[in-house]
C-alpha cells in the first residue's frame, strides 16, 4: 500500500508559537513511567524542534523589517536635512 503525505497550512501568531512550543517543552521534559520508555515523545519532540525553527526564521524576519525601517528613516532625515 502506497503511503500519502499530506501538507497543511495553519496561520499562527508569534504569540500562539511560543505557547505552542511552551507547552511541548514542559510535556515532552515531564517524567512519565511508561512501558514505551518515552519513544512516545519522538513525534512531539520533532514538532517542538520544527517550531523553535519556524520561531527563529520568524524573529529574523522581524529584526531584517527593523532594519529596513531604521535605514529608511536614517535616510528620509538625511534628505531632509539636506533640502533645508
């Protein structure tokens, strides 16, 4: 039998992120007695990692934006300035 991956798309704020990676931190580090020897975190653990990386590339993304802001603004000063 053939398997099917399948994608989705969810839109997520910053702050729903964080909770999201939050709340898989404290579940996959919380000891739990079980027969699988905590393989049941792998799925969780993967999910965690893909988020931090999606929290990351997102911060990035926010600091380029400031950058480019204060750049713009150093320069509309500087224009300005310069006319007077």
């Amino acid at each position: 039998m053939e398997k099917i991956n399948g994608v989705a798309t969810i839109k997520l704020s910053k702050s729903e992120i964080e909770l999201m990676i939050n709340s898989l931190y404290m579940s996959t580090t919380t000891k739990i007695p079980t027969e699988q020897n905590g393989k049941w975190k792998t799925p969780y653990e993967a999910l965690l990692r893909d988020l931090e990386r999606i929290l990351g590339d997102y911060r990035e993304k926010e600091q380029e934006h400031r950058q480019k802001i204060s750049e713009e603004e150093f320069l509309e000063k500087t224009v300005c300035q310069s006319c007077e």
